[in-house]
C-alpha cells in the first residue's frame, strides 16, 4: 500500500477524459491501485478520490461518503467503470470542497438522488441508489472523470483567489 500524489488544480491532467479500464486491467494489479488510491483519500483525509486526482486517466473512483462520521454509515466503495444510470428530477445545493482544489468552497447543484452501476477491481458487477450526501460525493467523483473539477466550476473571482494562495503555498515550499 502506498500512498500517491494528489495533483492540484490547473494542473492538465484534471481537464481530461479519464478512459474505460479494459477487460483485461482488471486483477490483483488494479486491486493494489485501488487499495492505494483509499490509503490516500483516508489519509488526505477525504470522502472521496478519482483516479485522475493521482495522474491516472481511467475511470476508477473510490469513495467513502461516512468518513470522518461516527455512526455506522461508513463503507468503502471501489468504482471500476462507475456510470450514473439513473437520477432523481429532484435537485439540491451544497458547499463542496475537493482535495485537488485545497481550501476552497463551492456551491454546486446536484440530484439528490443517483443510481450508479460499477465493477470491482476484480471485474464483478454492482448497483446500488445513492442520496443526499452520498449522491452528492458520487457526482463529484464521476465529474472528475469526465474532466471537471470544482476550479471550473468556481467564480472568476474565487479562481483568481485560489491561485494567488496556490501560488503563496508554492513560493513558501520553494523557499523551504
Ligand atoms: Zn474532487
């Protein structure tokens, strides 16, 4: 297990279409991937993480929607191919934030429910319904691999702000 670099917004790879995993990526390898990529959203810490946030551009998602919470709704999902297959007409807004854009908000309008269909690392097929916060951190997630983050989704202003303080955090390691 290991845990990776997340990438920061603007950074390219964030802006692409993440691409199928093939029939024959599925297995112990993509197995270890996965596992690597929740060791590193547990540890960010995070509800959520998509394969592009760690330069991998294939549609792969991992998400725990209970984390950080102490009821028992914590449950570790592995998304191999994830797909929206259904969503509620029914929408709600929330402040999200997102490990590839650190330490801003943004407020974004989402179903409040969503069928996802997904395989797991080993090839099995699920479905499950997903709402309110859960269905929230899955849109989010599969945004990603359709290239968008909440960068493109925030104001001009709160973009010009972020990259200011991105750029701050950068000088200060740079000057380390
Ligand atoms: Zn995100």
């Amino acid at each position: 297990m290991a845990v990776l670099e997340i990438l920061e917004a603007p950074h390219p790879l964030l802006s692409q279409r993440a691409r199928d995993v093939r029939e024959d990526e599925f297995g112990p390898a993509l197995a270890a991937h996965l596992s690597d990529m929740a060791e590193t959203m547990y540890a960010a810490p995070g509800v959520g993480l998509a394969a592009p946030q760690v330069g991998d551009l294939r549609r792969i998602v991992v998400a725990d929607p209970g984390a950080g919470e102490k009821d028992e709704g914590r449950r570790l999902y592995q998304m191999v191919n994830p797909e929206i297959v259904e969503r509620s007409r029914e929408t709600t807004e929330s402040e999200e934030q997102c490990l590839s854009v650190p330490e801003i908000t943004v407020k974004v309008k989402r179903h409040v429910r969503v069928t996802v269909a997904w395989r797991d690392p080993w090839g099995a097929a699920h479905q499950e319904t997903f709402s309110e916060w859960a269905a929230t951190v899955m849109q989010h997630e599969l945004d990603h691999l359709v290239g968008q983050t909440l960068y493109d989704r925030a104001s001009g202003l709160k973009r010009a702000r972020y990259l200011k303080s991105r750029k701050k955090a950068l000088q200060a390691e740079l000057a380390r």
